[in-house]
C-alpha cells in the first residue's frame, strides 16, 4: 500500500473521536506534491503520484489500515470558551512511522462535514490550501517546528464563500494533532479518565523523557510550555503573526498549527494584526508571548483535576510551574536575537541591544526581514546599505558603533559569523503580497508564480539574483493588507 498506517489514537475509547469517511468529490486532480516529505514517509515518486494516492488523498478511497477519524476538542476562541469545536472540517486517515522512525499524523483538510462541522459544508478553498501548503513548508525550511503539506489536490467543485471558488484538498502532516483545546474538552466534561488518559498519550508520544514522572500532568504543563515558548520565539524572530492563536490552534507538540490568516511583518509594528476579524489586536505580533502565557493558563486549569491535594495547593502548584514561564521565554527569544546580531556567547546586555534596534525600527517603520538581512551584509563586507533603511541617521550610527564593540567581544570568526547570521536572517521569507499574486494566478490555473515562489522558499537564505523582487517589500499597500480565515 502507498501508506502503511500503525493507528494509536484509534485505541484511545471512541469518546475521543468520532469515526466519519471523506466525502467523494467527482474530479479529483493533482496540484502539487511534496516529494522530499513523500519520501521520508516511504513513498516513492511514482506512489507519491499514483492514481490509487490521488484518491485517497481526495477523500475518495481508503486505504488499507486507515481509520478515518474527527478529533473531539474545545478551545478559547478570543478569549470565550467554546466547549465543543472538533474537526469541522478534517479528517486524520491514521498514524504512519517515517523512515526516521517518527510517528506522524496524516490529516485531509477540506474533506467534507463531519459531526463537529455546526452547519458547514467541511470543504477548503483553493487558495487557502495552497496558502498553508506555502507558508508550513517555508517554516519548516527556515527551522521553525511546523505542520507539513504533503499535498494538494483539487476537487473538480466549487466551494462557497463570498463568491464560488475551487475546492481543494489539503494532506497535512503533523506529529500530532492534540491541542490544548483537547484537554479542555474532556476537563470540561468532568472526564478524569479520559484526562489522565490524554496525558499518557500526549506524553508517551511527544515527551517521552517524561514518562513515569511522578506528576505526569506537570510533565506534561512543563514539556509543552518549554516548547511552545521555544516555538514563539522563532515565530518573533522571522516576523510570523500567526493570526489566531486560540487554544484549539495550540498544538501539545509544540508545533505551528492551523495557518488561516497567517502573514509576515513587513515593515516592523510590533501592534500589528493583519486578521480581519482580530478587531482588538489580541493577536498582535508583539502580543504573541502573552496570548501564549494565556494559553498555559488555560491548559493549567484543564489539567487541575489529576493533581494530587486540595484546590488551594493545587492552583498553588501550577502557579508556580506557570511563573516560569518569563525566565523561559526571555531565554528562548534572547537566543533568537543573539543569532540574528551574530553573537555567539551571552553577554548582559545583548536583549538591551537588540531592543534597541527593533525600537528604531519601529520608529522609522522599517522592513523588518530586509534590515536583519542588511546588517547581516555588513557583517560579512563592512558595506552599510542598513543605514539608508533609517531616517536617524545619529542613531542607527551610534546603534552600530555599539554592535560592533559587541561583535569584538566574541571569540567567532567573520566566516562563521556570517553563516550563522545567514541561517537567522534569510532574504527571503512568503512576503505577503507575493503569496496573494501566486494565489489568484492558481485561481485562475497558473501555478507557475506559486512554483517560483515555492521553489525560491526552500533556498530563503541564498540571494536568488535572477528572483530579487521576491525579496522586496511591498509599498504603503502594506498597511491596508488583511487575512481571512478559510472557513
């Protein structure tokens, strides 16, 4: 078979999920593969493009030892408890262990209702599909943990939203599909068994170094807070606003998960939102350290009941565990920073000198990808083009001169300097008026701007002269562009 499949969620009680088959759709066609990804799921080229994967990956087949299943999950959605969400819209054929003995979900997106779906029609619109294909990919590239795409595949009908649009068919790829939502769902239930079951699973599949702790629903508040704190510290450093950061979209894994307005800084605003429905700037760009904090609250509180003691000792424990949380993220961020200065070894003072830059940059609005990529030049050539980005000329310089007193401290060489300054700061990132142009030319059968820009993506550190527009910031439109969610 093109997948073998090994189910373990499937053997958790059916309370867990519900188990629902894929819509068939009348004319399923090939968009676009992921071979590299097919390949460490043991896929070879000719399965990976294979009638019999076509339609499995449309929904219209399914495979030997797949169990098509909906998750049941809850979730925070800007702050109001939703205590039954589930996947509306996705359905996880099952489990496969990858060449790399990993065990990975394998997801459809867009595959018809299912019992969760509260009155939609469970399908996915061409670009959004292609969107989250694009984007997770160019995250995985850039080092980012992430969601996958292993492929895309149209439905041959229309889907319905503000207008008729192509249908499509998302093949995600995740280490697992648990949220804090999840946890939520059963906590909200008074389910303490099937709690304590989550957190064995949860466990055993994404912090197995912990198993046998003698708190396992602490092992597991410590190993995802650790984590995803390591997680939006990368998101920072590239200039990710992942747009809707609500518990259901909070991945046990540590994780990106769900890519629905999703977008990039251009120029640096640590206020900005680009999701149209994120009225108050609660996921802001410089807001997602906090909104991520919140989260953790919220999984502490669902995980309450397994803790041992009364209430007042309990909340006390998890408060403590929560109060940890600054010190990690601050360690986590400061990391990314220091790579994208080039420092090698911590020094006190290094976040003051990083915020300094990011504060001029604000002031002057400037791009945040092609600054770090400028001073990463400087770095290897001793030429300044970062200055001219800056309209305080006085102060950009006197930033400068205190960075390079810094960089004369370090012990590393100009060369592996600039390589690791390379890896942090990449010329070029999905620039959000470049992945909408790819879109609507899809929309209208051309990939072939979505296969430039995807095949420049997986290289976003190389300069790609003869693909240099990709790397340049869009004009004051920036400020009135806006996502939208796939639903």
């Amino acid at each position: 078979m093109p997948l073998s499949f090994d189910n373990s969620y499937t053997r958790l009680p059916d309370r867990f999920y519900v188990r629902v088959r894929p819509k068939a759709v009348p004319q399923p066609a090939w968009l676009v593969v992921n071979e590299p990804l097919g390949e460490l799921l043991g896929l070879s080229p000719e399965e990976l493009r294979s009638p019999e994967l076509l339609d499995t990956l449309a929904g219209n087949r399914i495979l030997p030892g797949s169990e098509p299943i909906a998750l049941a999950y809850a979730g925070h959605q800007f702050g109001g408890f939703v205590p039954r969400l589930g996947d509306g819209r996705a359905l996880l054929l099952g489990e496969v262990i990858g060449k790399d003995g990993k065990r990975r979900d394998v997801q459809l997106k867009g595959s018809g209702p299912t019992p969760f779906s509260r009155g939609g029609d469970g399908r996915a619109a061409l670009g959004p599909v292609l969107r989250e294909f694009l984007v997770s990919e160019a995250m995985h590239t850039l080092g980012v943990p992430t969601t996958r795409a292993l492929a895309a595949v149209l439905t041959g009908e229309l889907v319905y939203r503000e207008q008729p649009l192509p249908g499509a068919v998302l093949t995600r790829v995740a280490a697992s599909h648990l949220r804090i939502g999840t946890v939520e769902y059963f906590a909200y239930q008074r389910d303490r068994e099937a709690l304590a079951l989550l957190v064995e699973h949860a466990l055993a599949r994404h912090y197995p170094e912990r198993v046998g702790a003698e708190e396992p629903a602490l092992a597991l508040l410590d190993g995802v807070m650790e984590a995803q704190a390591a997680l939006v510290a990368r998101w920072l450093g590239l200039g990710f606003v992942h747009g809707v950061m609500n518990t259901d979209n909070c991945s046990l894994s540590g994780e990106t998960l769900d890519y629905g307005p999703c977008a990039f800084l251009d120029a640096y605003d640590p206020g900005r939102t680009f999701s149209s429905i994120d009225h108050y700037g609660r996921y802001a760009f410089g807001n997602q350290p906090r909104i991520l904090l919140w989260n953790l609250a919220r999984l502490a509180e669902a995980l309450l009941p397994l803790l041992d003691g009364d209430d007042k000792s309990k909340i006390g424990t998890l408060e403590a565990r929560l109060e940890r949380f600054p010190s990690l993220f601050e360690q986590a961020y400061g990391a990314v920073l220091r790579e994208k200065l080039g420092l090698l070894q911590e020094q006190p003072g290094d976040l003051d000198l990083a915020r300094a830059l990011l504060d001029q940059m604000a002031r002057d609005r400037v791009d945040y990808t092609l600054a770090f990529r400028r001073l990463t030049r400087l770095a290897e050539s001793q030429e300044d083009t970062l200055s001219e980005l800056f309209s305080n000329q006085e102060l950009i310089h006197t930033w400068l001169t205190s960075w390079r007193q810094r960089l004369a401290a370090e012990p590393t060489s100009a060369e592996e300097r600039s390589q690791r300054m390379r890896r942090a700061n990449p010329a070029y990132i999905p620039r959000n008026h470049r992945v909408e142009e790819a879109l609507a030319a899809a929309a209208q059968g051309d990939l072939a701007p979505f296969e430039r820009l995807r095949s420049v993506l997986a290289h976003p550190w190389d300069d790609h002269p003869e693909h240099v527009e990709l790397a340049l910031p869009p004009g004051e439109e920036q400020w009135r562009y806006r996502t939208f969610c796939g639903t």
